[in-house]
C-alpha cells in the first residue's frame, strides 16, 4: 500500500457518530446518566438547558452522551 493510499485511510470519515444522542421527552428538565452498560460510570443527574435554538441540551462529563429534545 503507497503512502497516498495510506494517508486516505487516515482522513476518511468515521463509519458512524462518535458521541451517543439521547432524545428525551418534550418538557424533562433532569436526567440521569450511567455510561450504559456493565462497564458504564457512576449515575449521576445531568440539568437540560435551554439552547437558542428553542431545544434543551445536556451532556454527560463522563462519557459525553447528549440528552436533546427539541
């Protein structure tokens, strides 16, 4: 494989998304989180502000799960 070949590898997109979104119900305005899982992290309680947008957004420090709702 040539080194041009190589460097496309490098750039291409990743196949997926890299962080989780969780859409959550229309007026929610606590959630909790645990990284999901066996291997997840300790539960802890997310507050979901208001966006300018008109949505409400809130992102896990551990494992940087998005809770939206629009």
């Amino acid at each position: 494989m040539s080194v041009q070949e190589n460097a496309k590898k490098l750039n291409d997109p990743p196949l997926g998304p890299l962080v989780d979104t969780v859409e959550v119900p229309q007026g929610t305005s606590r959630i909790s989180c645990d990284g999901g899982g066996a291997l997840g992290h300790p539960v802890i309680w997310l507050t979901l502000i208001v966006q300018p947008s008109g949505g409400t957004l809130a992102v896990c420090p551990y494992c940087s799960r998005q809770f939206v709702s629009k």
